[in-house]
C-alpha cells in the first residue's frame, strides 16, 4: 500500500507508522488523517503485525496539530465533521487489538498529542515539546484533548495547559504523566522497539483483552470496570493462549503463543 503522507513498513513483526510531510511539520490535512485510518486498520488486521510503533519524519516534527491552512476554512458544519473525523481516528488507534506506542520525535502540538494521547504507551525524544495551543487560534482542540488529557493527567493540568495553550518541553511532559518515558532522541526508536518486543512475547489475546479492561473500564464505576474485567479474564482463561502460557511456565519453557 502507498501513500502520498506516510511512510510504513514491517519489520520484525511490528507494524511502523511514519508521517512523511516533514516540510509542513507532519501537520495533519485531511488526506492524512484518511491515510492514518487506513494504515492503521490494514496493520490490525495483518498476522504478520503483533504491535505498532506511530513516529514522525524528520529530526523536528512527530505531529505540529492539525493543518491550520485547512481549519481556516471550517464553518460550523463542516468543522464539527472535521472533529468527528479525527475524533473517529483516536478511537481506532485507542482501541486497536495490537497495542501502539508513539515515538514522539519532536513537536507533538494540538492533534499531535491528540494522536499521541490515544497511543498505548508514549515514550518521547528529550526534545520533544508537547501541548494543545489551539486556544491561541480561537480554537479549542478536537480530537479527544479535553477528554484524554484530562483522564490522563488529572483536570487541573489538562484546563491548565488547554487554557494557557502552552507547549510544554519532555521532561514537564513525564513530570505530569503525559508521556510514560524521555530519552536522548538518539534512542528514541531503539527504546520504542525495545518496549514493543517486550510486549510483544505475550500472549496476543491477552495484551487485546488487558487494552479493552483499562479503556472501557476507566470509562465506568469500579464495580462496572470489575464485571467486564472478570469477564474478559474468563474469555482469556478460555483461550489456547492461556493453556500454553501457563504450561510452559510449568514445564519451565517459553510460551508459544499463536493468538487463539
Ligand atoms: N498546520 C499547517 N502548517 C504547519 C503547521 C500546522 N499545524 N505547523 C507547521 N506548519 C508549517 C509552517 O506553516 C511552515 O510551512 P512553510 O514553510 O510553507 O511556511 C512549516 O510547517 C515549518 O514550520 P515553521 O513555523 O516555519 O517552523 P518553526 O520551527 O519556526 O516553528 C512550530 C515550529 C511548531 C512552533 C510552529 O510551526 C507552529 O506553531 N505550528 C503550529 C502549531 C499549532 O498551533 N498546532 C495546533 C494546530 S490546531
């Protein structure tokens, strides 16, 4: 598959997703966020594909926000589309059956964090800068900021930073929870792969159904969370994956797991 905005490929069993419009700051247009729904869903469904690691090109950039030459033009009607848009993509990546780690390379600014913050996991070059400044357009962010955000890094810090608009540097971005690591950008990738190989030695079914108890159940009361938790732990009892992760435990082996 080729694209005119990403670049991806396989290698090792994971799945790379890059935005290639380095010139422009892997600002996201229209046609890219299309790209990524694509992408996205083609590497979901690819045996071949156990995890995905979603970075920017070039040395500035993972995602500098939506692409401001488009937003310019939105009307009331066409800008809630626009959202639903984008909003639609985080939640395909949100709750994708493979798990998905940004690297964030740079820049992740409006839909870049917004991107990011629908990842799994999120590890950040140390010149990586983060934040949601679409109030300093009259804008306010709308691919699921204000609601991610908020769930990840607390209320106060997400009104913080949306009303201040403020872009924040990696480190503070650790400090309040935004990203889960920093590294020199140098290791950056390396980082990615490793924790993805990590990950990626466990059971199939288990990293899909671990990714489906934390997101539905943070979205519910703990009694809620705790009902669809026993029931996905029974679903992973019943599973072919489970009977040999266990046994190979037992039989002090590596488990070989084929995600059934
Ligand atoms: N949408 C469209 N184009 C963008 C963009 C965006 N979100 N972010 C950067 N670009 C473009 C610039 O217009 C410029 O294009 P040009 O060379 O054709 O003029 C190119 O990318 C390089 O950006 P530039 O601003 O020259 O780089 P810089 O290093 O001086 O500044 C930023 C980097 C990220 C601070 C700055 O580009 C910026 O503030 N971008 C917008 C961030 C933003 O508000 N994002 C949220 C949007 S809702």
């Amino acid at each position: 598959m080729s694209y005119e905005n990403l670049t991806t490929k396989k290698e090792e069993n994971i799945g790379w997703i890059i935005i290639d419009r380095p010139e422009k700051l892997n600002a996201l247009n229209a046609n890219t966020i299309k790209e990524l729904h694509r992408a996205f869903l083609l590497f979901e469904e690819d045996p071949d594909v156990k995890a995905i690691i979603l970075t920017g090109s070039g040395e500035k950039a993972f995602i500098a926000g939506a692409d401001i030459s488009e937003l310019a033009e939105l009307d009331f009607a066409a800008g809630k589309e626009y959202a639903a848009e984008g909003q639609e993509l985080t939640i395909l990546i949100e709750n994708l059956k493979k798990p998905v780690v940004a690297a964030i390379n740079g820049y992740a600014l409006g839909g870049g964090t917004e991107l990011a913050l629908a990842c799994h996991v999120r590890i950040a070059s140390e010149s990586a800068k983060m934040g949601q400044p679409e109030v300093k357009l009259g804008l306010i962010p709308g691919f699921g900021g204000p609601q991610r955000l908020a769930r990840l890094v607390g209320k106060g810090k997400a009104m913080e930073l949306i009303l201040s608009g403020r872009i924040i540097d990696a480190n503070e971005s650790c400090e309040i929870g935004l990203v889960n690591k920093v590294v020199p950008p140098g290791d950056l990738l390396s980082t990615c792969v490793n924790l993805v190989k990590e990950i990626i030695n466990n059971g199939p079914l288990a990293l899909e159904y671990a990714i489906e108890a934390i997101n539905k159940g943070m979205e519910q009361v703990l009694d809620g969370g705790l009902l669809l938790e026993a029931e996905l732990f029974g679903k992973a009892c019943s599973s072919e994956d489970s009977k040999e992760g266990t046994k190979a435990f037992l039989e002090k082996r590596k488990a070989n797991f084929k995600g059934s």
